[in-house]
C-alpha cells in the first residue's frame, strides 16, 4: 500500500493540470459558440459589410455571384464563425494568461501579459490596415485592369477565402513587434545584432509587401513602410527589457512574492 502512494501523488499533478485545460478550453469553445450565436442573425449583413470594399469597384450593373447552390448560406456562415472566433480572442487570450501564469516569476508575468494583450490589439490593427487602406486600393486596381469584354463578377465564396487570407497575412505582419519582444526576451537574437541586420530586414519587409499587394510601388510601401516602422518599435521596446533568465529572480527569487515552479506541460 505504501509503494502505490508516492506514484498516486506523482500523477495527481499530471491529472489537475490537464483538467484544468480542458476547463479553459471549454470556456474558449463556449464563448465563440454564444458569440456566434449573437451574431447569427446579422450573418447577411456582415458579409454585405465585408463585401463593401469590392462592390463599390464592381463595373454598373454587375454583382457578385454564387456559384455553389449552398453558398448564398454556408458562405455568411462561415465568415460569421470567424468574426466570432476574432472576436473572442480577448476571452481566450485571458484563459491563456491564467494558464500559464503560475508558471512564471513575478518579472515575466510583467512583461507576458503586456504581450498577451499587445499581440491582439496588433492584430486587429492589421486587420483594419488592411480593410480600410489595402482593400480599396487591390480591388481598384484588379477593376482597373480587367479586360475588355470580361464582365467582373466575383463568386462570394472566392471573395471569402481571398480577403480571409489577407486579415490573417496583415494580422501576423503587424504582430513583428511582439515577435522581435519575445525573440530578444528568450534570447533567439539580441539588440545588437537585430540592428546590425537592419537593411536586410527592410528589404524583406519590401519583398513581403510586393507579395502581398498589387504589383504597384505605391501598394507595396504601404505595406512595407508599417511593416519597417514595427520592426523598429519592438527593437525599441526590446532594449528595454532583459534576456530571460537573466534577471536575479530567477535565480534568487522575488523577496516580496516567492516564485513558483513552472507548471509541467503535460
């Protein structure tokens, strides 16, 4: 009986660790699912809204079409379960940070949470970037080159996937701040370094921006100068903070508030 004690209390914290996951992953699933349940009704109008950009381009008298017999449904519906997945994120990001926070010293939890709560504000600023200033300007551009005699009528399950891919691409290019954060945090790359390699990271930034935009000089540096100016402000805020595991805390411990072992993964 005595020998089955110790491997019973070696398991009880593999077993409420992964409770408490499933807990929180549940709450997530949960607050999409009434999220999309408010929204639902609106589903038309939301598509009508995330099809303005492109409408307002189409030649008089054109619309966009459905060529797909379930589409004039299924595409509203799952643009509606994105838009509540976006919007949810606040919520998930929240059972991420209470999560992983026990895990941390009293330092990192100063700078994790700065980065759970700037990395989705980012990313719907690349969004909005992208809705607002790219959108417009792709979509004159494909209306001003379409051929003579080809009516522009665009299939509204196409329109979805394409403009879904460019939130996610401009979402995750506006995230470069707190990916410079983090890789000078762990200890990935330094300040020094990041600075030396300078002019190769603007020529990527312009490479990224020829890619995704129109093959215009215009559409490409508004793409590329947000993505440069990013750069710089996560090197600024990243020569402020100290390579993990550097800080005594980690090693000494904090004295007002004793540090707590990182939580096993699994």
């Amino acid at each position: 009986m005595s020998d089955q004690k110790p491997e019973l209390d070696q398991e009880m914290p593999l077993v409420s660790h992964l409770t408490e996951l499933r807990t929180r992953l549940l709450r997530c699933v949960a607050a999409i699912f009434l999220i999309f349940a408010c929204l639902f009704y609106f589903a038309q109008k939301i598509y009508t809204l995330v099809s303005a950009p492109l409408r307002q381009y189409l030649p008089e008298g054109a619309t966009m079409i459905a060529t797909d017999v379930a589409s004039p449904f299924l595409t509203p519906f799952k643009l509606t379960m994105v838009v509540a997945l976006f919007l949810a994120m606040p919520v998930i990001l929240h059972q991420v940070w209470g999560f992983i926070a026990p895990g941390l010293y009293k330092h990192e939890k100063r700078i994790a949470m700065p980065l759970l709560v700037s990395s989705i504000l980012l990313f719907y600023a690349g969004m909005a970037f992208a809705y607002f200033l790219v959108f417009p300007l792709i979509f004159h551009f494909f209306a001003s080159v379409t051929p003579e005699g080809v009516s522009m009528m665009t299939d509204i399950s196409s329109y979805l996937d394409f403009v879904m891919t460019l939130f996610f691409a401009f979402g995750v290019a506006f995230e470069i701040p707190v990916a410079v954060v983090l890789l000078i945090w762990i200890g990935v790359v330094n300040v020094e370094y990041l600075k030396r390699i300078r002019p190769y990271v603007i020529i990527g930034c312009f490479v990224v921006g020829m890619i995704l935009t129109p093959p215009d000089i215009f559409s490409q540096t508004l793409l590329a100068v947000p993505m440069w100016l990013l750069f710089e402000v996560g090197l600024l805020f990243g020569s402020m903070i100290r390579k993990r595991g550097d800080h005594p805390e980690d090693e000494a411990g904090d004295s007002s508030e004793p540090p707590q072992p990182p939580a096993p993964l699994f």
